[in-house]
C-alpha cells in the first residue's frame, strides 16, 4: 500500500465513541489508521470498508509491554507514527470521599500513566522524522472541577499538565500536541460501561446525588455531534498554528471560561496578600 503523501495514525479506544469518529474521519481524508482497543473485532465494518488503510489492533493501554510492541510493530509495517491519539477512557461518578485507593489509582493507570507511556513510546520516532502530533484526549473537566467528578478531572489536570510541557519540550522537533477538550457528546461515555460510580454515602446525596443520576439519564441527548468534534481535530491539526488546547462544544466554552473569569477574579481580591510574601528589601 501507498502512504507517502498521507498520515499514519495510531488511536487507542478506537472502537467508539470519539476514537471511532476520529478514525472515521482521518479515513475519510484518505489516511491510514492503526484503531488500537481492547476488543478490536469490533471494526469489523471498518476494515471491509477499507480493507488497505484501517488495521485494527488489540491493545490495553495499561500493559506499559503490549505499548512498546504496538509502536515497535507500527513503526516496523508503516515506517512512522504521525499522530497518535490518547482517547482510551471511561468516567467515574463519586465525591473524593467515596472514592476508593484502587478506584483512583486505576483511573489515572487509563487516563495518565497509559498516555504518558505512549507518547514516550511515539516520541523517539518523532523526533527522528522531526514531524508528528500527539492529541490528548482531556474533557472541559480537565480545565475545572464538579461535585461528583473529582477522580475523573484529576487524571485530566495531570495529563493536561504534562502535555503543556510537553508541547514546549518538542516544538523545535517539529512535534506538535494537542489538548481536546470536550463538553457533553453523544458517545456512549454517559452509558454502559463507560461510565462507573463509587459506593454512595448520604451525606453526598445533595452534591453528587444529582450527577449520579444525571449523567446516566442524559446519555443520547447530549448536544455534541462526535462526528463534527473528529472534522475539528483534523482542522486544528492542519491549521499553521495548531492550539495547544481545543474546547469543543458551548457548554464546555461556557464552563471553562466562567471558571477561568471567577479564577480571575479571586486572584485579584487577593492580590495583595499574595505579592507581599517575598522577603523584605
């Protein structure tokens, strides 16, 4: 097959949901897709639709070994990565309090310490070819917190995190990264699955009774369209200056610039005490 003159992309939770759009998409322009998941029998109708450019994978994004032998081997069959996409996740509804040890730890294992091992398994290639991008998969709760989510937003601040470094690390290598930050969207994270809840107490049932829920209740009637949230990615990613962060949808906009004004503003009411705990003279 003949990929000169377009992408190589390697996509975790490749199966549904935004993965599944984003592969879509980057079919549709004509790429090449390596859909990494845990059950890749489930493209099917993806590989007879495009038997030469969709390579389906199975792959747990928490085996830091089933990583390295999936990059080995792309690199290996297609000579290159030029974006890989940490979209691999689910949600979990529960106040901190609830929240056990493993619940947590397991959470930031899928959406940190298992992007992080990927993207340091991608760079060296990267860098060789001084091109490439890597796209984070955040949420609008990786900008700013609810009642109820507090575990899910904390693995998306830490990824969040380690990608604004990142993107500075390896812009002279040409590197591009990119933070996605969805709002609510029809893709099946509010159901099934997707989404798990901690043991409930009832003190929490005025903060998180609501999510616990709501969240479930709103599954297939959230406002984002998946497929126009994958055609912004592929936009942002073409474009001359590619964000280092890409809200999508209103309510996201909404709620991450309201939580950034009263950060604003709370910064200036304490100014003064802040600036005056340098040293004297």
């Amino acid at each position: 097959m003949t990929i000169e003159n377009n992408r190589v992309w390697l996509i975790t939770g490749a199966t549904s949901g935004f993965g599944r759009s984003i592969a879509e998409a980057a079919l549709g322009a004509g790429d090449t897709v390596v859909a990494a998941a845990r059950r890749p029998e489930v493209l099917g109708d993806l590989v007879t639709a495009h038997p030469d450019r969709l390579v389906p994978v199975a792959l747990d994004v928490t085996d830091a070994a089933r990583i390295r032998a999936v990059v080995d081997e792309v690199v290996e069959r297609f000579g290159r990565i030029d974006v890989l996409v940490n979209n691999a996740g689910r949600g979990l509804v529960g106040a901190v309090e609830e929240t056990t040890d493993a619940e947590l730890r397991d959470l930031m294992e899928l959406h940190f310490f298992g992007p992080a091992a990927l993207t340091r398994a991608v760079l060296p290639h990267m860098r060789d070819r001084k091109s490439g991008a890597i796209v984070q998969m955040s949420s609008m709760g990786g900008r700013m917190s609810l009642p109820g989510v507090g575990a899910y937003s904390a693995t998306k601040f830490a990824l969040e995190g380690l990608t604004e470094a990142l993107a500075q690390e390896v812009a002279g290598f040409g590197i591009k990264a990119l933070i996605v930050e969805p709002g609510a969207f029809r893709t099946g994270f509010a159901g099934g699955g997707a989404l798990q809840q901690t043991g409930a107490l009832d003190a929490y049932a005025d903060t998180v009774g609501a999510v616990r829920t709501g969240l479930p209740d709103s599954d297939g009637k959230q406002p984002g369209d998946p497929a126009k949230a994958a055609a912004a990615i592929l936009a942002a990613l073409d474009a001359e200056r590619t964000p280092l962060r890409l809200a999508l949808g209103n309510d996201a906009l909404d709620a991450i610039t309201t939580a950034y004004d009263a950060a604003r503003e709370e910064a200036h009411s304490w100014e003064a005490v802040s600036r005056g705990t340098d040293f004297d003279g």
